[in-house]
C-alpha cells in the first residue's frame, strides 16, 4: 500500500496532467501503478479537506463580523 514515501520525480501541478503522467509513466508492475494512483488521490482528497475547511473557517469569520 501507499505509505507517502514515494520516490517518485516532482509531478505536475495540473491534476489531470498528474493523473495523466501516472497512468502513460512505466510502473515496475500493476500493484506500483496502483499504489501511485492511490498516493495521488489520498493527496487530492487532502487538499480538498483542508480548503473545505478553510472555506468555513472563512464563512465563519465572516459571520462572526456582522
């Protein structure tokens, strides 16, 4: 499984060009390719927590000043 200790070079910033290089990059076998697909997401997921988090954290500050 993924364990966020990937060797893997610097990756685009475009999500569909990461998503893109990951799937046409050669993978040592199907399991590498899974585990990096998985590293990916695991990533895109925790993005999308914290700006969910700070999208509120930032309504409720605004509330708080009315």
């Amino acid at each position: 499984m993924a364990t966020g200790t990937s060797t893997s070079p610097p990756q685009p910033t475009d999500t569909y060009t990461r998503l893109a290089h990951l799937l046409h990059a050669a993978a040592p076998d199907g399991d590498a390719l899974l585990d990096r697909l998985y590293e990916e997401l695991l990533t895109l997921e925790s993005r999308a927590y914290a700006a969910g988090w700070s999208d509120a954290l930032t309504e409720t500050r605004r509330a708080g000043r009315r």
